[in-house]
C-alpha cells in the first residue's frame, strides 16, 4: 500500500503530463490534423508519405549521423578528460567545475556565441586559422553541406563531452585501488591494466551515459534550429527540426506527429539497454 | 615530477582551448564596442573597453526579473522532482510491491519522448488546467523529463545501501516512513545532491517549454526573454546577448564550484557495482 | 545608442499631421476617431502578440499609441512582444488549442494556416480602407481567403525590401546612378566585385533575406511558383533564365552566404565586406545611429526591374488577426482600427523612418518618405510587390513551400551546389508538387 502511495506523485505528473499527450501525439500521427482542425482517421498514411519523402530520409539519415558521430566523440573526448580529472593536481576543483561549463551554459546562448564564431565573415577561428597560415581565407563552416553537418556535431560534441567526463569521473572513483595494485604486481602495464580493469569496470557506466545521451542527441532541436535551421539546402534537418516546420509552421500537424514519433524507434531499442543495464546490478 | 605535470597540464590546455573558447568569446564580446565587433585588427583582443552593454543589460530589459524567475522554477522544479525521485526510487527498490517492476520500465520509457511536437499535444492539457501563463506551472512541466533521470540514478544509489542498517531499525520498532526519513535520507544526501545538480542545470536551460506556455515578459525566463527582446529582426544586440549569457551562467557554476565532488560522488555511488 | 528623443520625435509626427492636413489625404482625422462603428465589450480587456520591433522607436511609439486608446476607451491593452520568427508557432499553438491572446500580429500566410479560428475583418478593412486611400493589391492576397471568402486578417504593412549599396564603390565601377535594370545591376556588381568588394545575398536558411532576393529575381524574370489554378509552375524557361541570373550574381558574392542567417548581410555590410545586398531600412538605420563613418556612402535603391519590365518586389508583409476564442472582438476592432488611424500611425511610420510601409495607399503621403532620399524607396516597395506563391492561390500550400524554403533551396542548388539548372527545378517541382498536393 505504501509503495503505491509513494510512487503516486511520479506516476501522476508522467502519466497526466507526459504519457496522455504522448498518446495524444501518437494519435495525431495518425489522422489528417492540420494546426486548428482536428482531422479523420488515416491509418498509416502520414508514415507512408514521409518514408516517400527524400527530405525525411535525409534529416533521418543525418539525424543518426549526428548521433553516433557525437556520442563517439563524446565518449573517446570525455573518457580522455575523465581521466585527466581523476588525478591529484594543483587546482583540480577549478579544472573540474571549468571543464563542465558547456553543459551548464544555456544552450541556446552558446550555441549563439557559436554561430558567430563559426560566421564565414567574422569568424575568431577562421582568423586564426588564417594568421597561423593554414587556410587562406576564411573557412566557410555552414555554408556547405558536410562542412556544415560536422560543424554541428563538433558543437554538439563540445556541449556533452563534460556530461560524460563527470560521468566516467564518477565510474574511474568506483573502481578500486586495489585492482590496479594487484595488476601492478602482475606486471602489467598502465595500458593494460586499462583495458583490462578500468574498461571493463566502466561497462555499465558507459550504456548509461550513452544511452542518455543518444536520446538526448537524436532529439536535440535548439542547437541546430539556432545554427542553421536545417540548412544549407536541408543538409543539416534531424527529425526535431523538420517535425517542427511541418507541424508549426507549415501547419501539417498529422504529418509533423509522424515525423516526431519516429524516432522512438531508436529509441526504444535505447532504452531497453538501460533497462537491462540497471536489472543486471 | 616535471613529466607528471606535463601529462596532466598537457592535455588540460588543450582541453580548456576547446571547452572554454566560446566562453572567452562571450566575455569578449560583453565588453567590445559594436563597431569594434565588426572590425578590428585582433578579435581576441579588446581595444576599446566598454561597461555599456553590461548596463543597458541590466536597466533597460527585464534581465534581472527573468533571472529571478529562472532562478525560482530551478529551484523549485529541483526540490519537487529529486523528492518525488527520492520516494519513487525507495518504492521500487525497497517495498517490491506488484508491478514495481513495470514502474521502473515506463520510467525509463518517459525519457524517450522529446519535447519538440509534445508540446501542442501538452499545451491543450495545460489550457484545461489553467496553467497557461503561470510561472509555477513549469515546475511540474520540468519534472517530467526531471524525474526519469534522478530515479534512475537513486535507484542505483539506494540500492547500494546496506540492507541490513533498515532491517536493523526495523528490528528496533521503526516504520517504513520513518525508515525512509531518518535512516536512508542521511546516507543518500550525496546521491540527492547529485540528482539536484543535474536537475537544476537541465532546468536552468530549459528553453521551448518556457517559450511556449509562458507569455507575459514579467514571467520569461533568461534562455526565452534573451532571445525574444534581445535580437530585433535581423540585428543582433551581441554585447547584450553575451553579458547576459555569461551572467546567466554564473549560478551555475557557482553550484558545481562548490558541489562538484558530491556530485561525482554522488554518481559514482549509483553505479557501484 | 542614440534614439529619437522626444523632442524630436514630437516635431516630426507634428510635420506628419500638418502635412496630411494639407494635403487633404485625410479627410475630417477627428471625425474618424469619434465616429468609430465598432463599440467595446463593457469590461474588455485585450491581449495583443506581435514581433518586437526592428527598431526600437517601433516598440516605443507603439506602447504609446496603446496607451493612448486605453486612455481614450479605458480598455486596457497588455502588449506581448516576440522575436519575430517566434510569433508564428506561438499565434498556431493559440489557433490549436482555442487559447491565447486576443489579437496576434503575424508574418505573410499565417492566418490562411487557420482561417476558421478567426474573426471576419472585412468591415474594419472597409473602415479603414475608405479613410486612407484604400489598400494596396498585395493586402488583399495576404489577407483575403479565398476559401472562406472573408477578410481574415487586417493587413498592417511590410518590412520593405530594397537595395542596400555604397555610393562611392558603385561609382568606381562605373555607376553613378543605380542601374535601371537587372542587367546593368549585374554588371555593376562584377565591376564592384573586381574592385575587391563583392556583394552579399543570403542563400541559407534566412526566413527574410533568403526568401526575399531569390523571390524578386525569379518574378522579375516571369518565374511563377504554381498557376492561379494551384498547379506546379516552376519548371519553365523564365525560371532557368532566373537560375542563371542568380548564378550569375552568386559569382559577385562574398563567400559563406550559403550559411547566412538574417542578421548576416546587415553586419557584413556594416563592417564594410560588401558593397550591394537586399534588406529591409535596417541596416540604413543602425549605420545612421552607430557607424558613422561609413552611413554617408551608405544608400539606397528600389530593386530594378527584370525582363518582365514591372517591380517585382518580395516584402515581409505583417497582418493582424482576431481569434474567434476572444471575448472581445469589437474592443479588438476598435484597437486595430484606432492604431492604424492617421494621429497613430503617422508617428509610428514616422518614429522608424519607414520601417514598416503601410497597405493603406494614403500613408505615401507621409513627409518622411521625402525627408532623405534614402527612405524614398522603402515608400515604393509595395508598388507591383507580388505574394509568396504567386502566381499561386495565397494559403496553406504557399506558406509550406516558404517555410520549407523551397525557392532558396533552388537557387542553392544551383549556385553554391553547381547543380544544373533543370535539376534544380525538376527538383523543386517535385517538392512543390507534393506540397500543393498535400496542403
């Protein structure tokens, strides 16, 4: 009886204000809705149409790029810090708390300070680039399709690495020292005794950074809508971005509904690795 | 010694170029001229130093109103969800009552569903509720990406609590209530202050929510008021926009300033093996 | 920042009267105001969503203006200003749910998105319409459903679009004068581009500047998005011979406009970077206040005409619209017609030095069009301006392929992607086909 008081108030706030518009939403992909008129019953026809629709398979392919692009270079990047932090120095809670301000900053004011330094005029890094003789003239970062598409993913990497830093940080802290003192004694060097121990150990901690992070990546909307609202020519669309300028601006909410609902297949498949994770222990 | 701090300040430097630059930036920005902004000889450098923007930040717009009530939801949003995480989490773990099982899978489930076309659909439940506008009405808007999260990471965390410190209370006379008050809570505070942490940056940034189901300039946040009254059609208010990003960061990184170490500690707790 | 100040501000609305008075534009101001046929609720209260203005004097004067119905009607009105791309998914999240403000100013086609939420404006069109010179013919496409058949919103003006330049580069390449027609203008800009000092056109996502060039060379070369009829138009020999005029423009430009955002063209002209691109009086204004060394070789000019001899100019045109939802309809009538009446508007057209340019034909009449020949062209803009769509029916399937930046795209692909201009167009009837179809 207690357990189910206890769990009352989560259970209300998800089902009433996550799960029922969910449904509303899974429903609405479901019919003709169009911003202001609710619409008819069309079965399947909304998924049909943006499964036809090169624009759609573009911003899904680029959306899966993105993410798994991202979250490698997150992981290598924020394993890498992680383990820069998890030693004694000088000035290390500085480092710590300095090192995660990318993940603190509001997103949608970096990504602005990102945007100027990415600008194809005023760019400080194309200026750089230039004084140091490696480029000629100013790079051109969102101009270009591809340019522009690993543009994104460095911002994105830049803005998550420090999640996953803190996260291995909390993992490298778990692992006893005594491991590593008893492959010392075995002989072993310090990149083996990382892949042996520390790897290993670090298993559970990186199915849940990355699964958190993939489904925060696949369903990110703010950075690329501030950067380059899915441009150049749609080469930079992810589902988020192009849900939105069917279903708000374009009014096509039936159509805008699909598009949103169709990651979940992702990333359900994401989420059932946490699951598991978090019943294994 | 020397090669020691080689390898450890080495890799630090790169990594604060990389993280750290846009901060630089901002701060650049906040305090350049506009002209100067657009031509100078050196962008990393500062030859005319202005307070200007700084000032006309904080007497010509809301900012200090939208950061108060930025302020107030990720308090507030942080408070409500790490305690509902905290009950929700002791249920599930401690009293496997039916269908506990099921609980924590749709828990997990929630995190999946982004907010980017959730928000028409929960924009007709807030209307009917008469949410629209208040500024209370994202705390438990926020708690729904919140709780997921912060359950999961006390289910890790109280599950690595020895059994027997309850079974000993129990012994003793103690209710589950009771148990859960003044036997677990002491021993999950790092785990709650982790879970706080994190909900408090994901608050703090919040943006198409704000956006959305707040209207009047008295109730915006900073993410939402920044962007809305700071960039005017096709110009940018940049020295404005940067001053109010690096201030908008600062509760932050206070927060993590001081509380960092629970929070790694808090983490590394709830994902002991 | 240095703004109007009141003085000033005060002596310039004062000209504005005392010339339409003289003038004779508009008969009997004060009569107008008592004789308003659109009485408020008792105990109304309005909520109005608009876009944050350009310029500041724009949100000032406008606040102002309120002030002065409220005090005249004692219906409070709470004004709620966002950036403008912002205004359009808050006023459709309104429509959705039946809630929301009262009155929204929005952009281009939004009220055609739902037509059935909004109140008929036909009778305050008519009021306003019969004291001002009538409306302009781009007010009726963006504001007449032709599937309702009511006025469904009340056409307020456009952010004009015309051609920023430096005097004194465009003479080096020749020009004294700005060219008359596209060719010469193409002309200058390679001798402009020779000097070192290219031009300037968007070609990213930029919901104003993109839209706004790539609309203008198409129309002026007889490109036509769809048939009145709402069939596909766009793959045809005018739209190739625009395609190769704008690739033709792209080789004069600065490098990088394939990712410009509506604030680019403004600062890369302000920083000097490029001589000629298309904008609204913003960058005009803001050189005026803050870049002094630059603003006297700043001007402007109406965009020149195409091998269809007419203006064919793209505008951001602003309308605004009732929700049926409202309690208040007549308050918010009241409101509308009150602040697009002469003592309102004239200082507001005034106090931005034309930011806005009115659908009413008599506000041409306003001495600050003359005041600085610069300003003159942005009175002009709405002369022969066509709708977005064209020569489409205005409404849902126009404001998709807008949105969707169907046009820019085109123009993209074959300038920055070196695609063939039949592809391109292939491509973009393609897309138009399914959106025309679907909407």
């Amino acid at each position: 009886m207690l357990g189910y008081l206890l769990i009352a108030p989560a259970a209300i706030i998800l089902l009433g204000l996550l799960a029922y518009p969910l449904v509303l939403g899974v429903w609405l992909s479901l019919t003709s809705a169009t911003l202001g008129k609710a619409g008819e019953f069309v079965g399947l026809q909304n998924y049909a149409t943006i499964l036809a629709d090169p624009i759609f398979r573009g911003a899904a392919a680029y959306s899966v790029f993105y993410t798994v692009c991202s979250e490698v270079g997150k992981l290598v990047l924020g394993l890498a810090l992680a383990l820069v932090l998890n030693q004694q120095f000088r000035g290390y809670r500085a480092a710590r708390a300095l090192m995660l301000l990318p993940w603190v900053a509001p997103t949608v004011l970096s990504a602005l300070a990102w945007l100027w330094l990415l600008d194809p005029q005023f760019s400080a890094l194309s200026w750089l680039l230039v004084q140091l003789h490696l480029v000629h003239s100013n790079v051109d970062f969102l101009g270009h399709p591809w340019p522009a598409r690993f543009s994104l993913i460095v911002v994105n990497i830049w803005r998550g690495l420090p999640y996953f830093a803190i996260g291995y940080l909390a993992g490298l802290q778990s692992i006893s020292k005594d491991l590593y003192e008893a492959a010392a004694i075995d002989g072993a060097d310090g990149w083996q005794a990382f892949r042996r121990i520390t790897w290993p150990l670090l298993a559970p901690i990186t199915t849940i950074l990355v699964a958190f992070s993939s489904i925060f990546t696949l369903t990110d909307f703010q950075l690329i809508w501030t950067i380059t609202r899915g441009g150049p020519t749609d080469a930079t669309q992810v589902f988020t971005t192009l849900a939105y300028q069917r279903a708000i601006s374009g009014g096509q909410l039936g159509e805008g509904a699909a598009i949103a609902i169709s990651p979940i297949v992702f990333m359900v498949v994401l989420a059932f690795f946490v699951v598991r994770s978090v019943r294994e222990k | 010694m020397r090669l020691r701090g080689l390898r450890i300040y080495g890799p630090l430097t790169l990594y604060g170029i990389f993280l750290l630059l846009p901060f630089y930036w901002m701060l650049l920005t906040t305090f350049k001229s506009r002209e100067e902004l657009l031509n100078t000889a050196n962008p990393f450098w500062i030859y005319h130093f202005t307070f200007s923007h700084v000032i006309e930040l904080l007497t010509q717009t809301a900012y200090l109103q939208w950061f108060a009530n930025t302020l107030f939801v990720s308090v507030a949003s942080t408070v409500v969800s790490v305690f509902i995480s905290y009950i929700t989490a002791y249920a599930i773990i401690r009293l496997r009552f039916p269908g506990s099982e099921v609980v924590s899978t749709v828990i997990f489930l929630a995190y999946i569903v982004p907010p980017a076309i959730l928000f028409i659909p929960l924009a007709t439940i807030i209307i009917q509720l008469h949410w629209f506008d208040k500024l209370w009405a994202l705390v438990p808007i926020y708690a729904t990406f919140l709780v997921p999260f912060c359950t999961w990471l006390l289910i890790g965390f109280l599950k690595n609590i020895p059994r027997e410190l309850e079974e000993a209370a129990r012994v003793d006379g103690a209710s589950n209530l009771a148990i859960l008050w003044r036997i677990i809570f002491p021993i999950a505070v790092p785990g709650l202050i982790s879970a706080a942490i994190f909900s408090f940056t994901l608050s703090w940034n919040e943006y198409l929510y704000a956006l959305v189901y707040m209207s009047s300039s008295g109730n915006k946040t900073v993410s939402v008021g920044m962007t809305t009254e700071l960039i005017r059609g096709d110009v940018f208010q940049w020295g404005q926009l940067m001053a109010g990003a690096l201030i908008g960061v600062l509760p932050a990184i206070l927060v993590y300033f001081f509380f960092v170490e629970y929070y790694v500690a808090g983490l590394s707790g709830s994902v002991k093996e | 920042m240095k703004h109007l100040d009141r003085r000033e501000f005060l002596a310039t609305s004062a000209a504005g009267i005392g010339a339409a008075a003289l003038t004779g534009a508009f008969p009997s101001l004060a009569s107008a105001a008592d004789a308003s046929p659109f009485k408020p609720e008792k105990d109304a209260k309005l909520e109005l969503l608009r876009w944050s203005g350009f310029v500041k004097a724009d949100d000032t004067i406008w606040a102002e203006n309120t002030k002065k119905f409220t005090a005249a009607t004692g219906v409070p009105v709470q004004i709620q200003s966002l950036n403008w791309p912002d205004v359009t998914p808050k006023a459709a999240l309104a429509a959705q749910v039946g809630s929301g403000p009262d009155i929204v100013m929005g952009w281009n086609d939004d009220p055609f998105v739902y037509p059935d939420k909004l109140v008929d404006m036909t009778d305050v069109v008519e009021n306003l319409g019969k004291a001002h010179g009538g409306w302009y013919d781009n007010a009726r496409s963006y504001c007449f459903d032709q599937d309702v058949k009511r006025w469904v919103a009340l056409p307020v003006g456009v952010t004009g679009n015309a051609l920023n330049y430096r005097k004194s580069w465009a003479r080096e390449a020749g020009f004294n004068e700005f060219p008359k027609d596209l060719d010469g203008m193409l002309k200058m800009a390679r001798g402009m581009k020779k000097n070192g000092h290219p031009t300037g056109f968007a070609l990213g996502h930029a919901v104003g500047d993109a839209n706004s060039w790539t609309h203008w060379i198409l129309w002026a070369f007889g490109g036509k998005q769809a048939n009145p009829d709402n069939s596909i138009a766009i793959n045809s020999p005018e739209t190739n011979g625009a395609l190769q005029y704008g690739k033709a423009l792209y080789e004069t430009m600065i490098d990088g406009v394939s990712g410009w955002t509506d604030a680019s063209n403004n600062q890369a002209f302000l920083a000097g970077k490029i001589g000629l691109t298309m904008n609204g009086i913003s960058i005009w204004y803001v050189a005026k206040e803050q870049f002094p060394a630059i603003f006297p070789d700043c001007a402007n000019a109406i965009p020149p005409y195409g091998p269809v001899k007419t203006h064919t100019i793209a505008n951001n045109f602003t309308s605004a619209y009732v929700f049926k939802y409202s309690k208040y309809p007549n308050a918010a009538k009241d409101y509308l017609r009150f602040m697009l009446d002469q003592a309102q508007a004239g200082p507001w057209v005034t106090g931005m030095l034309g930011y806005v340019t009115p659908a009413l034909k008599g506000y041409a009449d306003l001495p600050i069009w003359t005041q600085d020949p610069n300003i003159t062209p942005y009175r002009d803009v709405m002369q022969g301006a066509k709708y977005d769509g064209y020569n489409g029916k205005p409404g849902k399937a126009a404001a998709q392929a807008l949105d969707e930046f169907v046009l820019v795209d085109m123009f993209a692909d074959v300038c920055v992607n070196n695609m063939a201009p039949k592809d391109a167009m292939r491509k973009a009837e393609t897309r138009l086909n399914t959106i025309y179809k679907r909407a």
